[in-house]
C-alpha cells in the first residue's frame, strides 16, 4: 500500500494509514465522495487489503448501464469504515459517506476481467468488470446476466 500512504499525510487526515492485513474477506463497499468532483469509490477485499476502483458516475443498479470504473491505489481494509471529512487541500479533500456494503462471491478475478455476485443493501447481482485495453487502469463495470 506504498502508493496509498504516500498521496497521504496521515497528520492531516483523519483517515487510517491501515497495514497489509493476514485476514481473509469477503467485504466489498462503495464510498460516495463528495470531492471536488463527486464521485463514488467501489472497493473489494482481497489479498489483505482492499482493490479499489473511482466511479464517477456510479456504480449501475440496473441493467444495460455501463459505467467508468478507474482503478486507484489499494486502500486498507479499515477504510471500509472510514465516513467523515477530509480536509481541503488534502488528497481526496471533501467528505466521504457509505453507500452500499456487503459481501461477495468471486467468480472470476484475472488481469483485465472481474465477475463477483455482490451480496449489498443497493447492489446485488452479478457484475462484470472488464479492463481496458490499452487504457491502463480504465475499466468498465456493468450487470451481467445469470442472476435472474
Ligand atoms: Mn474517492
């Protein structure tokens, strides 16, 4: 998580510095930022922290939508229960609040293509993730079929 504690002064944030963590999950959980520009952070436990993705429109609760997912720094796991304001100037200055949270199932997780169920409150289903090509870290999400 280098990356993550590097963008951060963690005596100017309230939000956690966190560490690699041994537990294995299967929480995911999506962030409404209020940022200077809004936007929402999808983030899915794995591998002892948290991979996570900016939305900026969104995250699709229906069918047929396909949205921008850019994949951004891992985060720790903790973060999953970070709500509050971080402060102007700082990275990702704005207030952060929970969205959706639950667990989910991977169906298939390798370079460029993600398919979960997701178990939320307001995302439920099956989701595909798809990278890219050619455009690092951009990836579209969308409801893929199989879940009625
Ligand atoms: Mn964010």
């Amino acid at each position: 998580m280098e990356e993550y504690w590097a963008k951060r002064d963690f005596t100017r944030t309230p939000e956690p510095r966190g560490e690699v963590v041994s537990t294995v999950g299967d929480m995911f959980v999506v962030q409404e930022h209020h940022a200077s520009r809004l936007h929402w952070d999808l983030r899915l436990e794995r591998d002892g922290v948290l991979k996570s993705w900016v939305i900026p429109k969104g995250p699709p609760e229906e069918r047929g939508i396909r949205r921008l997912a850019v994949q951004t720094e891992d985060h720790p796991v903790e973060y999953a229960d970070f709500k509050g304001s971080i402060p102007e100037g700082e990275y990702g200055g704005g207030t952060i609040s929970l969205w959706d949270r639950g667990a989910y199932e991977t169906e298939k997780w390798r370079d460029g293509e993600i398919i979960v169920r997701l178990k939320g409150s307001k995302l439920v289903g099956r989701y595909c993730m798809i990278g890219l090509k050619g455009q690092a870290g951009d990836w579209l999400i969308f409801r893929c079929g199989k879940d009625g």
